[in-house]
C-alpha cells in the first residue's frame, strides 16, 4: 500500500491574509488577530486592556486616525479586506461626535461578537494542480492538511480529483474532523476503496501546560483496515513559525510533540503495531521542540529508512534544498516494510533562474497556480 501526507493549503477558499503573494503583509494581521480574539474572551477588560483592544483594532486596519483641524479623530470599521468584527448585541466600542473613540464594553458578557478572518478564492488552476499531484502519487491513504472542512473535501474528492484526473483518482473514504483553527485549516484523511477507516478520535480538547488546548489544529487518529491488519494513521500540522514570538511558538510546538509522543506510546501499549504519524511538524528533523517525537520515541521518519529517494533536493517546504518540514514517521513494525518512498515537488513552482530545478506540472505555468509551498511525500509498504 501507498500511504502520503500532503499540505494542500485548503481546497477552494483560503483566509486572505495566508494567500501566498499577501503572506509578508498578512503576517502582521494574523499576529494581531490573534492577540484581540484571546484578549476579548476575558471576563473582564481592564483600563490596560481597553487601551491594548483599541492598538490591536488599530493594527488590523478597522481604526485609523487623521488630524482634522488639529485635531486627532478616530475612524473606525467593522470590517476590512483582511478580517470582520462579527457583533449580534451589545458593542465593544463608541465612536463620539467629537472624534473620539472608547471601549464601552467592560468584559466579555457585555456583548456578543467576534472576529472572523475574510476568505477567498483559491486560483481554480492551482486546485486542478492539487488534484493532478494527488493523482500522480496514487495513494491508498492520504493524510490531508490545510483542509477547510468535509465538505470541501468530499467536493474535491468527486468534482475536481474524478472529473480531472479520472474515476481512479476517487478516494472511497473522505474524513475530517473540525480542528481548533477558525482560519479552516484543518487535518483530515482520504482512503481508497478497500481501506476502510473503522475507527477514528481527536485530540482537539488534549490541554497543554497553560491549560488551553494543545494542539493547534488537532492531532486525529484514525484507524484503518489493511488486508486483515489494522494501521493507526494519526494526522498533524504543528504550530507555525509564520506569526508571533519564536520562543512561545517553539514552546507551543514541542508541548505538541510531547503530547502526540505520549498518545503514540499510549497506542503501543494498547497493542498497536502498525503506526504512522503523519503531517506538517513545522520544523525541521535537528529542532529541539521535535526532538520528544524524532528522538525520545522509536519512531523513524521514512526518509531514514532504506528505498527513500530524495530526488532533486532534501527538503518538502519551498524551494528550501534543506528545508524539510513534512513527515512520515514509522512504528518498528514498518521499519522492514517499506519499499520505496520520495518526494512529488510537481505541484511546486520554481522560477527559470533556480538551480538544480525538479519537474514541474505541465499545468503549471506561474506561481499562482502552485498547488502548494509544500511538496507531498509518500511511501509504499510491503502491507
């Protein structure tokens, strides 16, 4: 059998701020919409805290202020190219006649609302580009990630990848469980016809050491059928480097590879032999916040194991000859059974002036059309 992960970066509407030619403008966005949407959960708004909503709202782009016959006067929006102010009752801020702006709200029951990231659409070529990867590796199992729900994935699945690539393209099983990220960018699995999940769990509630939870999308197990054995599959996408401080991102990241280090060793207490850990880690093979998961357990990526083929360079992210952030991590049990295994960078774009370039899809002709910034990596076991 051939199991892959892939980042396919959504399927057909992306949060505009995580569009790849907007990502340096965007990142700013993303750190601040962060800040405001756990600063307005608590059940209290402070004078420190009122001033900080008002610099955060200012950073996002729905307040700005101009002199007007010497004075400073406040301009403010609900919404932007980048996010919405959701309210259905009560407000969190007052704009005066005279210019001036304040929090009203004192905590968070003195209104209902919320932020919400706008999305849009994905570059239809780049969709067909994904399908055309997918297709290329031929699966039985695929790990999924940066995926916006079940939805879009069983549309994928029947109206991109059969129409585009053929009826032997069609995964059978389509799963995902909603995650803990609002931008849609969730884990979820396809499986082929004589693959059956018949079982599956997620980790979204699992909390970390500040009692929140850990992980950032989830960490779903799912457990499939394989000619008369079963193979636990657990689907990941780590925390980014993208946005805030590195150090509270590498905390995040390794309490992450704890905790899916844990349940890993939970699972083979139970009985389980025929594990794989799949998905973005976010972070390379040498970091410390993987080493729990990479060097702590007897787990082994399979680009360690004997029949892998880097081809063109040894990283899955960009155009990063280094860079490898993807993973296919293997139990004991598999170690012997893999046959070969590699990276598919068709679905990357690479520039004309780029060294030692790998092949791309004849379908993709400029980077808006790139199915990914990440390659797909597969491996075929002996199952």
């Amino acid at each position: 059998m051939k199991i892959a992960t892939f980042n396919v970066e959504n399927m057909f509407r992306r949060a505009a701020v995580l569009n790849q030619n907007t990502w340096q403008d965007g990142k700013p966005v993303l750190e601040a919409y962060a800040a405001l949407t756990q600063l307005l959960e608590q059940p209290v708004y402070g004078d420190a805290d009122k001033a900080r909503i008002l610099e955060l709202l200012e950073e996002l782009g729905l307040l700005s202020f101009e002199q007007s016959g010497g004075v400073k006067k406040a301009s403010f929006s609900e919404a932007n190219e980048w996010v919405w102010l959701r309210r259905s009752r009560g407000s969190l801020v007052s704009l005066h006649r005279d210019g001036t702006i304040e929090v009203v709200a004192d905590g968070r029951g003195d209104w209902i609302g919320w932020l919400e990231l706008k999305r849009e659409q994905v570059n239809e070529q780049a969709t067909r580009n994904t399908a055309a990867v997918i297709a290329d590796m031929a699966p039985d199992v695929l790990a999924v990630v940066e995926a916006e729900d079940r939805p879009a994935l069983v549309r994928f699945n029947e109206n991109v990848l059969k129409l585009s690539q053929g009826e032997d393209s069609r995964f059978a099983h389509t799963m995902l469980i909603d995650g803990n990220d609002e931008r849609g960018i969730d884990v979820g699995l396809f499986a082929k016809d004589g693959f059956p999940v018949a079982g599956m769990r997620s980790h979204v509630d699992d909390p970390g050491p500040n009692g929140e939870p850990v992980f950032s999308r989830d960490c779903a197990e799912y457990e499939l059928e394989v000619n008369g054995e079963k193979l636990l599959l657990m689907a990941n996408h780590l925390k980014s480097k993208g946005f805030g401080k590195a150090s509270t991102s590498n905390q995040r990241r390794e309490a992450q590879a704890k905790r899916i280090a844990e349940i890993y060793e939970e699972r083979r207490k139970e009985g389980w032999k025929n594990v794989v850990i799949a998905g973005d880690f976010n972070d390379t093979p040498d970091s410390g916040p993987l080493a729990p998961l990479l060097k702590k357990t007897d787990l082994k990526d399979v680009s360690q194991l004997q029949g892998w083929v880097w081809g063109e360079r040894e990283g899955t992210y960009g155009g990063g000859k280094k860079e490898k952030i993807d993973y296919l991590l293997l139990s004991p049990a598999l170690h012997s059974k893999v046959k070969t295994g590699g990276v598919n960078r068709k679905g990357l774009w690479h520039g004309p002036r780029t060294q030692n370039p790998w092949e791309m899809l004849p379908t993709l002709t400029k980077e808006v059309e790139a199915a990914s910034d990440h390659a797909a990596v597969w491996v075929e076991l002996d199952l």
